[in-house]
C-alpha cells in the first residue's frame, strides 16, 4: 500500500515504514502529525484518485528530527567584467517516518 502526498509545495510517494526529508514543518521532534493532502492511494489493484484530494485519505507521521541539507554553491560570473559573486545556501528539513495510510 502506498500514497502520494503534497506538503511543502512538493509532492511525495510513501509507503508504512518510510523515512522521508520534507520542507521544514514547525513541529516538536517525536510529535505525530497527520498529513491530510493526499492525492492518491493505491492498495494492490485498488486504487483511489483524488480531484484534488481524496476524500477520508490520510497519512500519519512521526516527526524523527530537524536539520539542514548539503550546501549548495551558487556563483555569478559575468565574463570580461571582472565581476563575480558566490553565495551558498542549506535548506532547512524535517524528517518523518510514516507510520500509517487510511483511504
């Protein structure tokens, strides 16, 4: 059994038992949060579609922790100018482990 799910503009394909990294939610750690934007369950050969959402579906999750990603380096360079510029950033994430899928 598996679901996709939307949080964080970003969508999700999640099974029981998955650790998945998602946008930074404002969560305690250990905390259970219910995700209820569910675009899709599938159950074997059955399989439920939402427009958008489907009705009655939810995910529940635990919160394991919060950090930040890998630093990503951006540079700016303009050739002949004698001008350049560099930025890194680290996107901030909330790990949850899913604990169940209702349809």
């Amino acid at each position: 059994m598996y679901a996709v799910i939307v949080t964080g503009g970003k969508q999700y394909r999640v099974s029981e038992g998955d650790t998945i990294k998602v946008e930074k939610l404002v969560v305690d750690e250990g905390a259970e949060i219910e995700l209820d934007n569910v675009l899709l369950v599938a159950d074997g050969e059955e399989v439920k579609v939402g427009a958008p959402y489907v009705e009655g579906g939810k995910v529940e999750a635990v919160v394991k922790s919060h950090g930040r990603g890998k630093k990503i380096k951006i540079v700016k360079f303009r050739r002949r100018k004698h001008s350049r510029s560099q930025m890194g950033h680290r996107q901030y994430y909330t790990e949850l482990e899913i604990k169940s899928i209702a349809s």
